[in-house]
C-alpha cells in the first residue's frame, strides 16, 4: 500500500525539480546534501543559499533586458531590492554584489543603508526608494540622508501631507516620488489601497504643492498592487491607468522619467508551481512602451523592487519529525520540532 509521504508527493508532483535532487535516498537542495547539515547543526534550522540572491538578481535583469532589446525600448532598468523582506546584512551584502539600488519602508531601514555606507558596501549615489506611510523618525531619517549627500534619494510621497513635512526637514534639493494609490481587487473587501494618492488627484496635487515647490522635483510615479504581477485583466487594467496618470504628468512635468512598478513577482510556494515570467516580463515592457508612444511621450526608466523573488527561493527551514498522529482512520499528521511560526525568527 502507497501511504508514505513520498508516495504522495510522487503521485502528486513532478518531482524531483529544478532546486532539489534525491541522492542515495537522501534530499540535496541546490545540490547541497541536507542531512548532511542536519547532522552537523540539527534542527529546527534555517538557512540562506546565498547564490540563489545573486542569479535571480541576474535573472530579472536579463528578462527585462531582453524584453527591452525586443520592442527597442530607450529607457533604462533599475533593480531595487526591497530591505523589508530580509534585513540581514548577509542577503543584503549579497543582493548588492549585483549592482543593485535600495528600497526602505521605515526609519529603521535608513539606517540599515548608513551602515551600508559606512562599511564600503554602497556609496552615495545609488537609487534609495523610501517609500511606505513616513511617520517623523522616518522623515528625518529620510532628510538626513538626503541632506548627507545620497544624491539618488527618492522620497516616494504616500499621502498628500508628507510634502510639508518634507519640506520642513529636508534643507537640500531632492528628487521626488508620487505612489499611486491602485483600485483594489474586484473580489477584494476594500476599493482602494491605504497606500499612495488616488488616481483623480496626482495632477492637481502635483500642480499645486510639487511644481511650486523649487526644492522639489519629480522623478518617478509608483504603483504597486498588492497581489502581485498576474496575468489578469485587473493587473493589466490597473498598469494601463497607472501609464494614463503618467502619461498626463509627463506632459506638464518633463522632468519625470521614471515608472517604479514595485514587487510582486510570485515565487515558488509549492511543488505545483507555474509562472511565465519571460512573458509577464516582455508584456510589461511592451505594454509600457506602446501606451508611451501612443501618446508621443518617451518611455520612462523602469524600477522594480522584487522582495519575495529576490530572496524567497533562497531560505531554507529544515525541521524533524518528531511523531506522527493519527487523528481519525485517515489523517495522520506529522509532528515537527518546531513551529512555523514560533521559533523561526530565532533560528
Ligand atoms: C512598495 C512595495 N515594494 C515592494 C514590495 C515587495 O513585494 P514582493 O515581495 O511581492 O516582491 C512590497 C510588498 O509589500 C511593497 O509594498
């Protein structure tokens, strides 16, 4: 009788994949014997495969370099790597090895960048991205940094009220950000992302409190749907709405030349995991460059800030079976030593 966990994950899966091998009866994760690491730092155990950081870096820079190349697109891409989705300074040294530009959501993550600087791993004129709501430490963390020399600082303005306080703190020039605020998905609770400004209101807020302001430019407008790049018609739908807005403010602000299309790359959370991310890629890329040039404007630079891709793939948590459990005649679970929710943090 077939009732091993194997069994089920052959009937189930093809398998073995891409990042996993089966030697000797034994599991190898990028080629990395894992019962060998178990037996020499046991478990619960988590670990980084730093190389994975590095290649899907280079990946999502080929991808978006070969769609460019494909529609003979002019603007430039820029990859940041979002410090939100792994603040250790292993993954962070590592993504920088790429030459790769910075995203922080917090005050806490500036100085994360400062101490980037201050060990020789970045210097001043990388792109860093605040974006995320900006409570006072976060601006004044912002502003000195602006105000330090980081040149490529761009605030992204999350609510109408942060230009004010910007203002205030920050004494340089700075180039700046607009988010805009995505309608939500149609089968979602709420209408409109908490974050960024809605649609109807860049162009005026951009008139009324950016243009007049000499200490201010804007550089790029964002967008970042919370459930990720998906081939849908409301991912689509809201990238068309979001080019509209730039099209418009591009007419009014030539300086403006930068389109930050956040993260939300899809990794792999299963076996039974398929994404075409060649296609979504060069549809993007395509889709951009046709909406520019239908209405007579450059097409813009592109930013991305991959989190989950760019680390995800990367972690590890290796775990025992300490018991099995039969709950009823045909559930039988599996006991680990750990949880996944409590003890990963500390391992
Ligand atoms: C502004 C912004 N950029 C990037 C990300 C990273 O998203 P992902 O991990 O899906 O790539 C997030 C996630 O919430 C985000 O809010």
């Amino acid at each position: 009788m077939k009732n091993k966990y194997k069994d089920l994950i052959e009937q189930t899966f093809d398998f073995p994949q891409d990042e996993f091998s089966v030697e000797d009866n034994e599991l190898n994760l990028y080629d990395i014997p894992l019962m060998e690491i178990i037996k020499q730092y046991g478990t619960p155990l988590k670990v980084t495969y730093l190389p994975k950081i590095s290649s899907q870096i280079a990946r999502a820079k080929r991808m978006f370099n070969v769609a460019m190349a494909k529609v003979d697109y002019k603007g430039a891409y820029n990859y940041c790597y979002c410090t939100k989705s792994s603040h250790f300074s292993f993954v962070l040294e590592e993504a920088l090895k790429n030459d790769i530009h910075l995203e922080t959501s917090s005050a806490y993550d500036i100085h994360i960048i400062n101490a980037l600087y201050d060990g020789g791993v970045i210097d001043k004129d990388r792109y860093i991205i605040c974006n995320g709501f900006k409570r006072p430490q976060y601006v004044e963390n912002i502003a000195q940094l602006v105000d330090d020399g980081f040149e490529n600082t761009i605030p992204v303005i999350d609510n109408k009220e942060e230009v004010e306080l910007l203002d205030a703190a920050i004494e340089k020039k700075c180039k700046v950000g607009i988010r805009i605020a995505c309608e939500e998905e149609p089968k979602f609770d709420f209408y409109t992302s908490r974050l960024g400004i809605r649609y109807n209101d860049i162009v005026d807020f951009y008139k009324r409190k950016i243009k007049t302001n000499k200490k201010f430019q804007l550089k790029m407008l964002h967008f970042f749907i919370n459930t990720g790049i998906k081939d849908t018609a409301y991912y689509w739908n809201e990238l068309g709405k979001c080019l509209n807005v730039y099209c418009e403010l591009k007419a009014i602000c030539p300086e403006l030349d930068s389109l930050n299309i956040g993260g939300g790359f899809p990794i792999k959370n299963s076996l039974n995991f398929e994404y075409d991310y060649e296609y979504m890629t060069e549809e993007i890329v395509a889709q951009i460059k046709h909406i520019c040039e239908m209405n007579g404007i450059e097409e813009p630079n592109i930013f991305t800030e991959f989190g989950s891709f760019t680390v995800g793939e990367s972690g590890a948590a290796l775990y025992s079976i300490v018991n099995q459990k039969q709950q009823n005649d045909r559930e039988n679970w599996y006991m680990i030593d750990s949880s996944f929710i409590t003890t990963l943090p500390d391992t």
